[in-house]
C-alpha cells in the first residue's frame, strides 16, 4: 500500500507544527527538548516519505543521519538539564544563564 506523497508531507507539516508549539510555549527544558525531537521526527518522516515516492534511498540515509544527530542532541540537552538541576533545583529555560560562569 502507497501512501500519497502529498499525505505524508502534510503530516510530517502537522507533527512539525505540534513539535514546534511545544518548544516555544513550553519553559521547562525538558519540554523543549521533548519538542525538538519531535520536529527531527516529523523531518525524518519527510525524508522517508520523499524517499519512498522517488525511489531513492538518499531519503532513508539521511534519516539514518537525522538519527545520530538527534542522540547527540539529546545527550547534550539532558546533561545540561541534569547540571541545571543540580545547581538551581529546575529545570527553566531562563535559568541556563545563570550557568554561564560556573
């Protein structure tokens, strides 16, 4: 069964959108991370969805890089939080400025 290109794209558009609200609205780190990942989802899905309709694997090697760039994302994003928490006792946005000379 085939998927329609133009589907696949308009819900990697709408995961997109709701990765993207959640990023912004949100405070918490842990929230914005939780949001960027979910925006390189929605990219991934994009990637493979153009892949298949091309038939091309370009797309799904891409998406194997998307992979690896989204665990490094995480470890960094998860080490800071865990410093942020550890030093302030949250886990705010705003506060990551106040790690800046520690």
């Amino acid at each position: 069964m085939n998927v329609p290109l133009e589907h696949a794209l308009l819900l990697a558009t709408a995961v997109f959108g709701i990765g993207l609200s959640c990023a912004l609205i949100r405070r918490e780190l842990l929230f914005v991370l939780l949001g960027v990942e979910i925006m390189l989802c929605a990219a991934g899905l994009a990637l493979v969805a153009g892949s298949a309709a091309w038939r091309q694997p370009d797309g799904q090697v891409f998406w194997m890089l998307l992979l690896a760039i989204a665990a490094a994302e995480v470890a960094v994003g998860l080490s800071l939080l865990l410093h942020l928490h550890r030093r302030r006792r949250t886990g705010d946005v705003d506060e990551l400025r106040s790690l800046r000379g520690e």
